[in-house]
C-alpha cells in the first residue's frame, strides 16, 4: 500500500489532502451550525410564547 502511495505523482497527493481538509472543515461547521441553530430556535420559540401571552390577554 505505501509503494501505491509513493508512486502517486505529487499533484494527486496534494488533491486528496486538500479534498480531506475541506471535507473535515465542512463536518465541523455542520456541527456549529447544528448548535446555532437549536439556540435560536429556542430564543425564537420564547419570544412566540410571550406574543400568545400578551394578544391573549386583549
């Protein structure tokens, strides 16, 4: 497997590094962006709960 590996010319060895680093990058911000946005789910939701509250009471 490293002699394939090794006979890789340089450009194919920089192309699967780089295809692994932008596929690591796009995993981390799927996960901050799943975090993100249950928080404002959660702010919005809140604000829902009080806009009920108050055009119940007219």
């Amino acid at each position: 497997m490293r002699k394939w590996f090794n006979n890789l010319k340089i450009s194919a060895k920089n192309a699967g590094f780089l295809a692994g680093a932008i596929g690591a990058a796009g995993i981390m911000s799927m996960t901050h962006m799943g975090s993100t946005y249950s928080f404002a789910y959660t702010n919005s939701v809140n604000g829902l709960k009080n806009m009920e509250r108050i055009s119940t009471s007219f």
